[in-house]
C-alpha cells in the first residue's frame, strides 16, 4: 500500500489533538510492523530475541501496570483512611497513624472498647483537653468542618493549577478515549500525579463521592505512561488502547477487589475494541493489581475485597418482591440522578457558576461537612457506613445497628433468630432515613465539580441505606407477624429468616445499576464480594429490574449521559441505530450544496492543491481519475498533503507552485523544461471504504462502529458522490433522536 | 431498499442448506421487524402489548432454554451415574437405585463401610451367590465387559440409525454454525433426543469420555428448538444465532456448575458474534440452567458443582515451579492429543475404517472394559476419579490416596501436617500412573468415533493424576528433606505444606488448557469449582504455560483442527491474517480467467439471464449499468432470481423468454407490442460491499469477519473488477498457510 522504497516523512501518519484515530491504519500498521520482525526474525539470533522479546512486551507491561496500579491503589487507601480520621484528631503516639493503627498499639483497651484508647486525642481533647460537654462538640464539629475545607480547597486548587484534566470519574473520557478519539494529556504523568493526590484529599474532605472510579483513571493513566517504554505500543494508538482497556480493568480490579469484575467491567462498559487477545491480557493485569493491593494490605484485614461480607441464610423465594422493589427503587433513582446532575451540570457548563470552581467546591463542602457532623452515619467515611450496613449482625457486634432485643439470647448454636429490634436499631433507622436524604440530594451536586469524584460508593450507600431500611422492616414483619401467609410456610417463630444485609446488598447493587446500566459485569462484582453463587439470584434480579425501570425513563447510564453533555464525539456500540435513513441522507455535500471538493490524480498543481487546502477545513480529500468520470482511486489526509508539500518543497529540488502533483503509479514522461513532477502516491490511501449511496444508514452505522472508520465515501452507481465522516454519522444519530446535532462537536 | 409496496415472493430471502448466511442482510431484516412493531404500537393497545411481549420474548425464551437445559443435564447425570453402577451390580431394594442410594436406605452399613450393604448386590453374588473368589472375580469382569459392550452397541446404533449428527462433542460444528453457516438438522429435534439417549449410554459404557461437549450441543438443541415458537428467532438466521450463544453459556454452566465461565466460554470459544445484550441474556439463561440442575440435585450433595473442593492451606511462591512444570505437561499433551488425534481421525475418514463405526466402537468399548476394569482407578467413572484426586485429604477419608502413617495423629486442630505416605498410597501411584497410561492412549482413538464424545473430563483426568502424582512426590521430598534450602524458610516439620489435591486441579487445568486452548474462561470455571480467589494464581500459571507450549507445537486447538479436518467454512476470529497479499490476488476472476460473469441493468432478457443461470453455478451475479463501463449498481442472488422469475412466469401476465429485465427504479415506456418487462429491482442488493483491488487482504478478512459477509466486490477506479467470496478467503488463507486450499470445502 505504501512505497517502502522511501523514507516514510516524519509526521505523517501521525494525529492531531482532539482528532479521531483511523483503528484500519493503525492495526494495518501494526501488522507491517509484526511481519517485518518474524521476517527479520530468522536471520539472526539477536533479531530472534528481539522478536520474542517484543512478543513478549505485552505480559511484561501488564505486569507492571497491575504493580503500579495496586499500589497507587494502596498508597491511596492508607492515605485516605489517615486523612479521614485527621478531621476528628489525631494520635498522640504518632500522628501517622491513623484511629484505628492507634489504637491496636495501645494496651488500655478492651475489645468492647475497641475505638477509645488514650493514645487517640480528638481535637478537642488537644485544644481544651476534654471530650465532654457542648463546647467540645463544637470545637470537634469545627475542626471537621476546617479539615473537610482544607482539603477540598487544596484538592480544587491542584486541580485548578496543575491538571484541569484530574477532575471528575475520568470514565466518560477514557470511553471516549478508547473509542479512537484523542485528547493529549488526560492520561499523562501530571494528571496521574495531581490526581492521585487530589483523589486522597477529595475523599477525605468528606464530600459524597467514593474513589472507584476515578481509581480507573488512574490505572489508565499508569498503563499509558508505561506505554511509553515499549515500542510496540507507543507508536500505535490502537495498539495503545488494547492497554488502557486492560488498565480500566485494573483499576476496577483493585477499586472492589474484584478481577473478573474488573475484566468484565472493562469489557461491558468501557472498551471499544476489545478482541480476545485483550481479555486474557486484561485479566492477568487485573490479578497482579488485585494480588498487590492484598499484599500492600490497606485495611489491615488481609482481605481482598472492600466490602467482606458472608451471610448464613439462605434466602426465601417470597424475598424477590422485596428484592425487586429495591430494583425499582434503584432504577428510580438512577434516572432522577442523571436527569438532575446533568441539568445541573449543563447549568455549570452554560452559566456564570462555573466559573468559579474554588467557591463551589468550598460551598458544596462546607455544607456537606456542617450537615455530617451531627450525624454518625454522614460522618463516618461512606466506604465504612457501606461496609456496616452490609455486616450480618453478629454476637459481638456492638453497632448500634445491631442492638436487638435479646441480643445474646442465641437458641442454636451461633445462629442469631430474627429478634425485635431494640431502642438502637430505632435511633439507627431515623438517623439512617436522614442520611438517605442526605446522601441523595448532596451527590447531585458533587458528582461533577472540578475535583475527582467517583459515583460508586455515594450510588451503592444511597441503595444499601434503602435496602437496610426495608431489610430491618421485612424481619420486624417477619418477627410479629409470622403467621401472615407469606411468612406462616418457611419462618417460624425464634427461626433465622431475614438478613438485613443481603437487602442493604441488593439495594447497592440496584442503585449502581441504576445509575451506570451495567448488568453482567455489576453482578460479577458482587458475587466476587459475597463469594457464593447463592446470593447471585437476588443480585440478578434487583439488577435487572433496575435496568429496566432506568431505562423505561431515559435510554442513556450516567457516563454516556456526560459523553453527550460535553460533546464528545463517541459512536456507541450499544445502541442499534433504528431509523430508514439512507447514507445519500447523511452524506456531504448535501443536495443544494457546492460539489464535492476532489483531487484529480495526474491533472492538478501543486498550487491547485494549496489554493484546496487553504479554502477548506476538510481533514482529507477523494482522489479521482478525473473530474468528468468521478471514478474514484484513493483518498489523502490533508495533514498528509501538507506535510508532504512541505517537505518536498524543502528537499526536493525544483518542486515549484507549477509542479503537477502525481498519485499514478507512474507518471508520464514530461516534456523538457516543464517544472519537476510530485509523486505523492506513497501517502495516498489506496483502499478507501466505499458505500453506495442507497445503503441503509443502520449498515453504514454498524460499519463505522464495527471497523472503526474516520471516513467513507459514497457513490452510485460506480462514480464518487459524496463522503460521510464520524462526525456525520454522530450528528445525524443526534439529529434522528431530536437532539441538537451541533452538540455533538467536541468543544 | 426492498420494495414494500409489492408482497414478498415467498422464498426470497432464505438458505439453502450447506451455505453461509448474510450477516449484514439478516440484522437489516431484523431492524425492519422491529421498527414495524415499534411504529404499530402507537396505533393500538393490541399492538403496544404486542410490542412489549416481542421485547420480553428474549427473556422468556432464555428463561425456557436454562429450565430445558438445565433438566435435561440433571437427567443425564442421574441415568448415567445408574447405568454407570448397573455394569458392577444392582439393587435388590428396587433396581432404579444407584450404588450410593441403595446403601443410604440401608440400616445395616456403618459410616467406615458406606459402601458395602447387603442390599447392593454385585453381579457375581446374583448369579453365583459369592463375591469372594477368583471365580467371582471373572463372573464380574464379564458382567461389566458386557454390559460396556452392549451400552456401547447401543449408542452407536441409535446414532448410525437416528440421527448421524448426534455424534462427536458438537463443538466444532456449533462454531461453524455460530459463525453464519448453515446444517440443517444438526441442531434438530431428533438430534437432541438421540444425543440425550446416546450421551447417557457412552458415559455408562466406561469409554474414556465426558458429557460436558455434548451437554453443549444439547443445549443448543433445546435453543433451537424452542426458537421456534418465537416468530421473531424463527424467521430470523442472526437472531436464532445469538439464542445458541446463550444456549451454549448454558450448556457449560450445567456441566460444571459454573454459570459465569459457561458465559465466558461461550463468548471466547463458541460464538462468533457477541453482542453485549447477549452476554446478559446468556447469564441470564446460564443461572436459569444452574439452578434447574441443582433443584434436581443430582449429586445427591445440593452442591451445584461437579467438583466440589474446599482446600484451608494457602500455597507458597515456590510452589509456582512444580505448577509451570505441570503447565508444560499440560501443553505437551494437549499438542500430541491433537496431533495423534487429527491424524487418527484423517486415516478414519480416508480409509475403510470409517466404513465400519459399530465395529470401530464396540473394539475400542472392549479394549477399555478389559484394560480398565483390574485398576479401580480406571474401573471407577472419571468424573469420581477426577473428584477423588481433587480432594484434599481429610481425617475421615478412607481413600487409598489418603493411607498416610500416623494418619490419625493431628497435632494442631482439624489440620492435617504433611505425613509420610503408607502403603496405600505407593500402591495407588503405580495403579494411578497405569491409569494414567491407559487415558493417555485410548482417549486418543476415542474421540471422534460415532458415538457422543466430549473431551473435557478425559483432559482434565489426565492432568489431575499427573497433578496428584507430582504433588504427593512434592509431599514427601516436603516431608524428607523440609531442611533443603528450597523447603526450610516456608515448611517446617510438621507443617501442612503441599496440597495434592490442588496439584491435581493444577494439572487438570492445565490439561484442559492444552487441549482446547481456553483461557480466560478455564481460570474462571476453576475459580468457580474452589470458590476462592486464593488459587487463581497458581490456575493462571499453569494455564498460561500450557497454551505457551502447546501453541508453540501447534497454533490450533482440537476444535479448530476438527473444524479445518472437517473442511467447515469457518473464518477464526482469532488468528489474525499475516500476509501482505491483495485483494486482487484472491478475486476471481483470476487473471487469465474469462471475464466476470455479470447482469447489465436494463438490457438482457429473461432467457439471457436463464443462460446465464444454467450455465454457472455462483449463488449471485453482479449488475452493472452496462458491460462497457463496468460501473456497479448493485448484487443479486441466484436463488432469489431464480425463484423470482419462476413466480413471475406463472404469476405475471406475458412475461415470456423475450422479456427484459430491468434492475433499474423505473422502465423506460416500450414500444407497443414488445413483450412487458419483468422488474427485479426488489430482489436487488443496492448496497453491495466493494473494496478496492489494492487492499490488503488483512482488511479484507476483518471485513469479512467483523461484518460477517458473504462475498465483497473489487472495484479499480471505480470499474467492477471481481468478486471476493467467503471461500475465496478461507481458500487464501489456507494456501498461505501452506495448507491444501481444497480441503477447505464443505464435504
């Protein structure tokens, strides 16, 4: 396709920022890359070593991204977990440790009072040496609000300063991204330095976003900085992003501790091109993340997963209606979230409120941190309120949560029978309800802001929150009334029926599945949480149900609603393209337009093209046999052509503004003293894709997607018509669903 | 693109048998469907609930396939693991009991002797009253060589006279179908009912072969057959595809309790084309399956698994070396299992041995039964030998493999430390490693008879002794020499070090992996087997050393090399095409060939066209805008033009010889008394898929794949070149492969 026999041009065959990669190139080029080193492979021992070396580059960089990735993932949590605790004080033995560290070294404890020990000073015992009484409330509830300032001010700022491209979950870009578009710099070594900083800070300010997925950004980042020390991969942006794929995978991996989750998370939800190679890849960066972290052992419990949870009993057939509400409630909160946050977020993007980032952010903190304190449900870490609403009460459980009647009255064994729930469970409820409320209406502000913020955890906690509210009603039901019909067949008095945290599970799941629409991948997660297929039937249902509710009010997940939001130009592979449109309805030139701008292939001027290339925008042009016949022969990149113009006016002695440009194979014999010919058929593309003009849009569609194109042209009946790029193809996708077609432009 | 106004000619737009169907033409259909449904549902609430059930008609379907599915898998192990204890013996409390039921009714057996109960009686005590004695011995041996003939007579028959594709795993053939083609009859009614017969008869019969291939293809059966009461799978080629996806999710999560590795399975090994829809409906149907089976409860244990294992010991770093070298032996066996297997299976197809099946069977039954039935290892199934191995040894087991010294001496708890090995256990190394011989040879010759095959657990046999073997040796040298450097800094004396029963896992896996060349979905199936995280690593290891090794000997795995043995017109998704070949390399016509058959569009008559049909044998033509210009309009199926001008002979008044067809929208006015014109633009393909006659060959199979076509055309300067077909380029790939082009063919 290329002439070999020339130097290729530096530049060409390169992309410009915020420009669309062509996956066929890039693949072909690979391809050309892969034979030239097997052929080379063969003549030489160090060339065979090169060969098995560069097929080997591939496990070695996904062993390193899993390392760095596990242990930002490590640094991060440790770091978070000491930060957190530094809001309420500080320990006396040494400041970095953190609540819980300090106090496993001291010897003034008892297991009951595990949280209390005198190495452990709370800002107020610090500034005015005690615990008790209203005015020491108030000096703790100001340094919490001071710290959760502080920290979100310093987090803004970084971001503001060092990296604006640090800010948010990084999901809907890394789609983008991975998609074929390029934007350089988001995954570059400043955005993965502010923002694992940022992250830290963020998440111990307090606000209501959790670390999950801005954790994915952050192992996408690691993958294509160490990207950079391979070749193979540098060079080649789908090569590339066959890595970051794999990264996404990692981050996911090491964000629940869940691998296959992971890999299947990257593959349901992230990738764009993922082809079996990738998964097995995936999979092996996902296990060597997941394995660091363990070993780096950031809670302190040798456990791989956030959220361990290992529940007893079985579950009821009858329980799927509770289970389906939770699904319901889910989807319904999912819908309310996106429609909500993105309203607010077009409100940002469109009005003077974001413009001021710092002032927000300190706002939004401010109010989240003044709300949390009264309440030990907002006040604690959500990641910890997740994992206590999660817990199956046990005997020694002293969360207030678990303060049952008779709550060390066992009847068998260890077995705890459904109990009537004591004053505790009571306050818990209303405390609980607040929280919900809470959690609710602040996250739709938060998600979004100019800091890094994840929508997980804020997700699952909303939904365990509803689950563990419906869980504890379900068993006081059960427990009362056990000899309603729906109760009186399978739970008998004094017997274990309910588990409020398998509801508090299903309600997370729902919540999250409402909010991003994944289904397999989510259901993956949460199994690799629980561990047992037992629990995947309730999972399953909730998430169904959830999907189905969320998408009856609104087609698109929180990050494909953000795609759109900010006009990134990503061709969804989900969506089936349902319309009779035809590719003559979609293409350029429209019908009164101007005819289309075309190269002829051994009749133009050097000038000719400069005068083309000046009058236009367009990023390629169709050569032609000639103007008359409209029979096409190849297409060529405008930066191609400039590039080559230039260098051949620089190096190529006597190319003048007269010079005709040739793209034959062989250009004829020139009469003397005419100007020296250009041949630039070495950057023209030879096998450009056609279709004709009749083809239904849903094939062009399905084609664009499927190959990954910049462009296609289309013709009829054998001469050149027009040509449809990405970006008519989004529009019209827009235009068809009554959207407006020019948001769809990158800005 | 069609014309709706006119009604369809009934046979337009189906397959003959043996041919490759359209993609592309079939999801089109597909999308009409389903915007016609769409657009009805606003008239009336008929059509809205029509609207929803067709929409929900997936699920119920998938829903049907995992109860299907899911109870025939429980029937087959149930008859199976009967008719398997009917070759040693028979209950006399009532013959429908197995072994194990008949002892549990039994009062007179102890926990020691579980297995010995008056009412179980073995053949030689029903016929000669003794079980003691050389005599009786001989008496047993007949009864079970006879029993394994007759079973073996039996299936054998039943498939020759039923159903000749009921033979073989299946698994080849689903993939060819997956990916576009057409057998029909192969995933029939009578195909599933012998296939269920036969599987059960060649379990019992003692061969050395699984059921977890053809539980695959049962499950697709059942797809199948119940895609036909849903118009919408019915009619629909594509559709019907992405049910036998899921169908094969849940053919795998029955047979090894595994629902998500049946998913993965599904999506790396079988399918072709894999919507993420379809991943979640697969899940959907392979929980559904899941739970069916254990509803069932076949195993008489509730566990959902075929290889229920629970190992306490975690596994040291080192241990990563015997697990690499298992892995080697895993892809060493697996590249000689294919190639002995291949080549034993050519010779049955070249020479008179394929001619005689029944013979073929009964021989290969014999020499198994005769060489088995003296080891207990051979003479018990697989699937229990394969469970004995994988166990860990506990305090109560009464296994030969867990005759350790001091075998009821536990220091600390439970836990068993590492022991030396008894008598038992050297006499069960030399009875294992026979077997393992034995396995090794006559799996060879035993897959691929005609009878139902599959290969699964005769791997993974093989992989667990060989596993057991090397992890009880480690055991002792652990035991013998813990003050080698390699043991003293993790296993002191006394210490629970090495579990075999995990080297057997090992090794299975990596058997398994060897053969088929499965990854991810291997791990994830193992994962599911133990349930813990923990020994994923040591999975992966061996998993991928194995697929190193045996790649390195052979890039297929067994069901591709069946696949090519077979000629199936398959187009691996996997393998990407290396050669710098163009597409006007592989077009016909070749380049001293006669010129490309084509239809001009307005000026040949029907008997032009009937000449040309008779006189060829594509399956479509070109249509040009006249033979001069060459330039392409569009593409035409023979079928369908054959049957349209048959209909329009009987149908349309005065269509005779003399008339001419038109391809173009409107007929020019004819003179009077002309003959009237027959119109075919409705039967035209308007958008053809072209490619240039300079593209690489490497995008014209990702075309070919990615958009599942059936043959492209090659333009040059916008001038009808050639067509490409997908033989054409499975016939390249071949060729470039340095293999015989025309074994390609279906035959």
């Amino acid at each position: 396709m290329m002439d070999f026999l020339e130097e290729p041009i530096p530049g060409v065959g390169t992309y410009d920022d915020f420009n669309t990669i062509d996956w066929v190139r890039e693949k072909s080029r690979d391809r050309d890359r892969h034979r030239e080193i097997t052929n080379k492979s063969k003549e030489s021992t160090w060339a065979l070593i090169h060969s098995v070396s560069d097929a080997f580059s591939g496990w070695l960089l996904m062993l390193l991204i899993g390392l760095l990735s596990g242990s930002l993932a490590g640094l991060i949590d440790i770091s978070a977990h000491w930060m957190t605790d530094l809001k309420e004080g500080i320990c006396t033995e040494g400041f970095w440790f953190n609540h819980e560290h300090c106090c496993w070294n001291s010897d003034h404890v008892t297991f009951e009072d595990r949280d209390k020990c005198p190495e452990w000073n709370s800002w107020s015992q610090l500034i005015i040496s005690t615990d008790e009484g209203a005015f020491a409330y108030i000096v703790n509830y100001f340094m919490y609000v001071l710290w959760a300032l502080l920290f979100a001010f310093l987090a803004v700022s970084l971001v503001k300063v060092f990296a604006p491209y640090a800010c948010g979950s990084g999901i809907p870009e890394i789609k983008t991204i991975l998609s074929g578009f390029i934007i350089r710099g988001y995954l570059g070594k400043w955005t993965l330095i502010i923002k694992t900083i940022t992250l830290v800070l963020a998440v111990s300010s307090g606000l209501s976003l959790g670390k999950e997925g801005p954790l994915v950004h952050v192992a996408c980042c690691c993958g294509n900085i160490l990207c950079h020390c391979f070749n193979k991969y540098r060079k080649n942006e789908a090569k590339r992003r066959e890595v970051l794929s794999a990264a996404a995978a990692a981050g996911v991996s090491v964000a629940f501790g869940a691998p296959i989750g992971g890999v299947l998370f990257s593959l349901e939800e992230v990738s764009y091109y993922f082809p079996l190679k990738t998964l097995w890849r995936s999979f092996f960066a996902a296990l060597v993340a997941a394995f660091t972290l363990r070993s780096i052992n950031p809670f302190g419990n040798s456990r791989l997963v956030l959220f361990y949870v290992e529940f007893h009993t079985p579950w009821h057939l009858f329980e799927l209606v509770p289970f389906i509400l939770l699904g319901i409630f889910g989807g319904l909160w999912g819908a309310l979230f996106i429609r909500t946050n993105i309203a607010w977020c077009r409100k940002r993007k469109t009005t003077q409120l974001g413009k001021y980032p710092v002032v927000e952010v300190l706002v939004v903190t401010a109010i989240t941190a003044i709300l949390a304190f009264p309440n030990e449900y907002t006040r604690m870490s959500t990641s910890e309120l997740i994992s206590e609403l999660f817990n199956d009460c046990g005997l020694l459980d002293s969360s207030k949560l678990c303060d049952y009647e008779n709550r060390f009255n066992t009847s068998k064994g260890g077995e705890l029978p459904d109990r009537p729930a004591g004053v505790g469970v009571y306050s818990a409820m209303w405390q609980l309800a607040l929280t919900l409320i809470l959690k609710i209406v602040i996250t739709i502000f938060t998600f979004g802001m100019k800091i890094p913020s994840g929508l997980f955890i804020p997700s699952m906690a909303v939904g365990a929150i509803a689950g563990r509210l419906l869980g504890v009603g379900m068993e006081q039901l059960a427990y009362y009334h056990h000899d309603w019909a729906i109760f009186n067949s399978w739970c008998s008095q004094g017997a274990d029926c309910i588990t409020p945290g398998l509801y508090a599970m299903v309600g997370a799941a729902a919540c999250l599945g409402g909010v991003t629409r994944m289904t397999v991948s989510l259901v993956v997660i949460m199994f690799e949480l629980t561990g047992g297929l037992e629990y995947i039937v309730p999972l399953m249902a909730a998430a169904m149900t959830s999907k189905w509710v969320a998408d009856a009010l609104g087609r698109e997940g929180i990050y494909d609603a953000h795609i759109r939001l900010n006009g990134y130009p990503f061709l969804e592979a989900k969506e089936e393209f349902a319309h009779k449109t035809l590719a003559m309805d979609v293409m350029k030139p429209r019908r009164n337009d101007p005819l289309l701008t075309v190269l002829t292939q051994d009749s133009m001027t050097v000038e000719d093209v400069e005068t083309i290339i000046s009058e236009t925008t367009y990023s390629g042009f169709p050569v032609v046999v000639s103007r008359e016949s409209q029979r096409l022969v190849g297409f060529v990149l405008r930066r191609d052509l400039i590039i080559s113009i230039e260098n051949a006016r620089k190096k190529q002695d006597g190319v003048v503004s007269t010079s005709i440009i040739y793209f034959t194979e062989h250009s004829p014999p020139m009469p003397p003293y005419t100007p020296p010919t250009l041949k630039l058929r070495n950057i023209l593309d030879l096998s450009p894709f056609t279709v004709t003009d009749l083809t239904p849009m849903e094939i062009v569609v399905d084609i664009f997607r499927k190959l990954g194109l910049r462009q296609c042209l289309v013709t009829h009946n054998g001469r050149l018509l027009g040509i449809i790029t990405k970006k008519d193809v989004l529009k019209h996708i827009a235009q068809m669903a009554n959207q407006d077609p020019d948001s769809i432009l990158f800005n």
